[in-house]
C-alpha cells in the first residue's frame, strides 16, 4: 500500500470546525476531546456561532496538527461522542 502524500505540512496549526445541537455540555465535551489529542490547544480560541433559531452551535477550533494521525484520530473521537453532529 503507498501512503499519498499529504497536502499539509506538519507541525501546523489547522481549524476543525464542529457541529452539534445547542447544549451546556457541546463546548466542554469537544474541548475536552480535543486536549486529550493536543494538549496545548488553548480554548479561549474557540470560535462559536449558533444558528438561526439557536438551534444548533459551530465551534472552530484550532488545534496544533502534528500527524495525520493525530487529525484522524481527532476527527474519530469528535465524531463519535453523542453530542458531535458532524466535524469538518
């Protein structure tokens, strides 16, 4: 199997944008994911927007990529946790 190769250089610092129903919990949970993977991720620098009807959140958080792996296995845990919509 032949790896491609990656489009993004690493160590650099990469947005994952996180999606999920409006909940006291989301912000917590997903910071909580993320540090586990980085932990130097700062979450004073989160970005959050609620939609239209508060309804929903998106955070953007900037987390400091070091692998693929590290990225994939980011994308995994925020994925799987119950109050996780969808990451991008």
């Amino acid at each position: 199997m032949t790896s491609e190769p990656s489009l993004i250089e690493y160590p650099s610092d990469f947005p994952i944008k996180v999606f999920g129903h409006s909940h006291e919990d989301f912000m917590q949970a997903v910071i909580d994911v993320i540090s586990r993977h980085d932990p130097e991720f700062k979450a004073s620098g989160i970005e959050s927007r609620n939609s239209k009807t508060a309804r929903y959140i998106s955070l953007t958080c900037t987390v400091r990529a070091v692998s693929r792996e590290q990225l994939d296995a980011i994308y995994q845990d925020l994925t799987d946790h119950p109050l996780v919509k969808m990451a991008l």
